[in-house]
C-alpha cells in the first residue's frame, strides 16, 4: 500500500468510540486514519480529482453524524468505504455521465513504463466490480468481507471475484515478465519471443498470457515472480488536496457549518441494518417522497372541496332570493299531486306531452 497510515483494530474502535462521544478532536483523527486512503479510492473509480474530494468530503461528514448506525465498530474501514462508494454514485447518477476510469501512469515517474501501461490497459480490461475488488483487496488491504460488504457481496463472492481477476492480472503482467527472463526455463517460450526486442506488441502480449495460463513450468515462475499487490503500486496515487482536511474538520465541528453538515447528512440517511448504504437508496428515496407530500396534497383537497361546497351552497340561496325578488305578485295555481298509483307527472298525459286543460263547467 503506498504508505498510507496504519490503523488496527483497536484504533478502529477507539475512534468510532471518540465520534460517538462528539470528541472535538475526532473528526481531525478520521481524516488522519482513512482521507488518504479514501480519496485514492474515489480517484480510482473517477479519475477525477475534483468529484472525488468532494465524495470523501461528504462521506466522511456523513460518518461523523450517523456513527450511531454502525452496528460493528470493527467494521468501520469497511464502513467508510462504502460511504465514499456511495458518494461517488450519487455524484456520477446525478450528472449522467460515465467516469473517466482508473487515472493513466505518467511514464515519467515509473521506473517500469511498459509493465505500467500493460497493469493500467488490463485493468480497465475488467467488469467494474472486479476491478473495485481488485483495488479494494490488493491495494487498500481489505478482507473478502470486508470489500464484499462494500460492494453487497457475500464474501464468498468477493474471494471468487478477487481470485478470477487477480489470475487475470497476473498472467498478463507475467507475459511481459517472464518475456525478459523466462526464456531459458521454458523452451516454448523462448521460441515465442526469440530475437524479439522491445515492447511486446498487445497480439504478442496475447500468445504469452494464453501460453502461461496453461504451463506448469511458467505458471510457477509467474507465482515467485509476479505479485498482484506490487502490480497494483504501478497505479498513479490519487492524493488529496492539502485543503481537504481543513473542509472536512470545519463542516463536522464549526457552528457555522450545521446548514451544510444537516444537508450532507440528510442525503446520506438511507441505511441498512447493519448501518451500511442501502442497495438503491437513490430510488426508494424518490419513490417516498410523494408519500410525504400526500398528507398535505389531501389537506388541500378537502379544503379545496369544503370552499366549493360553500360557495355552491352560497351560490344557490342568492339565487333563490333573486327569483323570489323578481316573482309574479300573483302564483300561479299548484299542480295536484302526482297519481301514486301510476306514477305519472299530473302536468303530463300519458305519452308525455302537455295535458289538455279542462275549463270547469258552469252549472245552474
């Protein structure tokens, strides 16, 4: 690991114990312990030095506030992985765009470009998750449970995973290893590459790895030879910027900062049961929110409903006393009540059109 600090198990303890205390000195002691760690690992999954200094920012504010969710203080490296996993999530779902990728080695700096270039171009060969196994098992020290809890995989999964890919890297690195001192244990491999100088072309780089992949002799050389650890130390370090510390400490303890550290909290409260990130917390997020709101929309309706019923109530006794402001001085005669036996409006005859009109009859 490229000299990251130290921490045990019992420092683990120790500092989620301090945070759950509210220690001053706490948050400072987190960074101190995990902010390199974590931003070389958000800087692996972007490529972005930006987007992954603000995802441990939050990530770390967020351990800060709901310490309290950990069920397992001993899982707390895990814990804070998958806090930083999760902000890095969110900030590429919400700008819709995929990551740059794992950030390229300057040849400047590497004692060994083309064994460097070859553990970038394989990498970036691999399906994200085994890569991320890759990184979080070979590079940050992670147990298979631990890099499983990360990725909500079983440890089982995890192992398999980081075995697959680990072969996988192996065995391509070893196509350029074995291609510069190999040549005399294996005669086959020897012929592959005899009299070739240089940089191993990528279909050359091919035929050794399959060639590998199945001989005793170079199978063994590649196991003293190549270490999947090492190969991983080729990958550019994301650092932190000197200012990351500093904004991480002040939005945990400064008065000034609560309005920022509740927003970055209330992002970040969506948990398992174990207190880990939940699977899809984005989208139940979403879907629960017009949940919340129809307290409030059926407030409105009802008081919408009662106003319309006032109003129509309203409406129809003022045009009750219009009617009878501006009614005949003399009524017209009632109509007889209806006929119960057949039913029929007395104003009608049997096919429904105007009754005659009957004048009475004078007598005497």
């Amino acid at each position: 690991m490229p000299g990251w600090p130290t921490v045990d198990r019992a420092a683990d303890h120790d500092l989620v114990e301090a945070l759950r205390r509210t220690d001053t000195d706490a948050p400072a002691t987190l960074y101190d312990s995990y902010g390199e760690r974590l931003h070389d690992y958000a800087y692996c999954l972007t490529g972005e030095p930006d987007l992954a200094a603000d995802a441990v920012h939050d990530a770390l504010v967020t351990a800060q506030g709901w310490v309290e969710r950990l069920k397992e203080p001993g899982r707390l490296r895990a814990w804070l992985y998958a806090l930083t996993r999760a902000q890095v999530g969110a900030r590429l779902a919400h700008r819709g765009a995929p990551p740059r990728g794992l950030p390229l080695p300057d040849p400047a700096e590497q004692e060994d470009p083309e064994l460097a270039d070859l553990v970038h171009e394989t990498l970036g060969e691999l399906a994200a998750a085994d890569r991320e196994v890759v990184v979080l098992s070979l590079r940050h020290g992670l147990t298979p449970s631990e890099a499983g809890a990360v990725l909500a995989l079983t440890s089982r999964q995890a192992a398999a995973r980081l075995a697959k890919a680990r072969d996988h890297l192996e065995i391509a690195a070893a196509a350029v290893v074995l291609a510069r001192t190999g040549r005399a244990h294996c005669p086959d491999l020897s012929a592959m590459v005899d009299s070739w100088e240089g940089p191993l072309t990528p279909l050359l780089r091919r035929r050794l790895a399959g060639h590998i992949g199945g001989c005793e002799v170079c199978t063994e050389r590649r196991r003293r030879q190549v270490d999947g650890a090492r190969l991983l130390d080729l990958v550019p370090v994301g650092y932190p910027p000197l200012s990351l510390r500093r904004r991480v400490v002040e939005t945990c303890v400064s008065p000034e900062r609560d309005q920022a550290r509740t927003l970055i909290m209330d992002r970040g409260d969506n948990f398992d049961r174990t207190g880990f990130p939940a699977p899809g917390a984005r989208g139940r997020a979403r879907r629960r929110a017009p949940r919340r709101l129809a307290p409030v929309v059926l407030a409105g309706a009802c008081v919408l409903a009662a106003t319309g019923a006032v109003v129509v109530i309203n409406g129809g006794a003022a045009a009750d006393k219009t009617a009878l402001r501006f009614a005949p001085a003399s009524p017209e005669p009632s109509a007889p009540p209806a006929d119960p036996g057949t039913g029929a409006d007395p104003g009608t005859g049997d096919s429904g059109s105007p009754a005659p009109i009957r004048c009475p009859t004078r007598t005497g």
